[in-house]
C-alpha cells in the first residue's frame, strides 16, 4: 500500500551513499521530497498514458518544453527533453511550495491531507490546462475526453495526494 513514509524512504534511500544520510530540515525534506515524488509520479504517468498512444518520452519532455518554445521544441532533439524535465521539476517544485505555503495558513490542508490532497491534485489540472497551458508558447490543444479523465485523475492520485501527504510529514502531522 502507498503511504507518504513509503516514498520518503524510497527517497532518502536513494540519496543516501554509504551510510551518509542526507540531513535537512522538515521543511526542506518536504520540499524536496515532495517535488521528486510529484515530478517522477506525473512524469511516469504521461510516459505511459502517452506511450500507449505511441508517443515516445522524447516528444512527451518536449512538449513541455514546448511551452516556452514553442514549436521549435519538437526539433531540438535531447537538448529540448532535457529542458522539458527540467521544466516539469520546477512546476513540480512549484507545486510542491505553493502546497507547503497555504498549509502554513490553513490547518487543514495538513490535518487532513488525504482529501486536501486529492482536491488538490484536481485544483493543479485545471490551473495547468485552463491557466498555464494557454498563456505559454504552447498554446491550448484539443479537447480529448481519455486524456481530460487521465489529466484529472492522475493529478488528483499522483500529484495533489503525494504531495499533501509529503508536506503534512515535513510539518509534523
């Protein structure tokens, strides 16, 4: 079963070279572990939800690029994915500090992060596709009714509840 010490652990395991332990504060720890959890969870979900429709993860990291880009994106090759995952850890990041910000103001974003988490993740779609997305190079895409229900639902399970539940450990609850 999934559980926030579950991804910490997997985490800090990772950062962790010979018994050296990566020491940082609860707010850091939070930050920086919510933002891997977050980016590597939504990432593996747009390389799958993608690659069944025979998108390759170059073109998925470049059409994140896309968005300060442009079209350019899709012929600039490793150079424009790279950036494009570069990209999606700073949304991830950004994500993960706004989440951490207003459950400073409000108690219940951290008392009860299953929920807050979920309406989060829902909160995050709409953001990116009606707010983010049209304003950026990219511009908006058609409507499709199999990647709106994977975009909501994927964010409310991979994005909003392992964040929520990250930042409600950093702060104690």
């Amino acid at each position: 079963m999934y559980s926030a010490e579950t991804t910490i652990h997997f985490v800090e395991s990772a950062f962790a070279w010979k018994g050296v332990e990566l020491m940082l504060s609860g707010a850091l720890r939070a930050i920086l572990f919510g933002t891997i959890a977050v980016g590597v969870f939504d990432a593996l979900d747009a390389m799958v939800f993608f690659g069944l429709r025979g998108v390759k993860p170059i073109r998925v990291f470049q059409a994140v690029a896309s968005g300060l880009l442009g079209k350019a994106s899709f012929s600039g090759g490793l150079a424009t994915s790279l950036l494009g995952v570069a990209l999606h850890f700073f949304i991830a990041f950004g994500v993960v500090v706004t989440y951490f910000l207003a459950a400073g103001k409000m108690e219940a974003l951290t008392s009860h992060p299953v929920i807050s988490g979920l309406l989060y993740g829902i909160v995050v779609y709409f953001f990116m596709n009606y707010v983010v997305i049209p304003f950026s190079a990219m511009g908006k895409s058609p409507f499709s009714f199999p990647a709106f229900l994977n975009g909501v639902f994927g964010h409310m399970l991979l994005v909003g509840l392992p964040c929520a539940l990250i930042v409600s450990l950093g702060k104690g609850q």
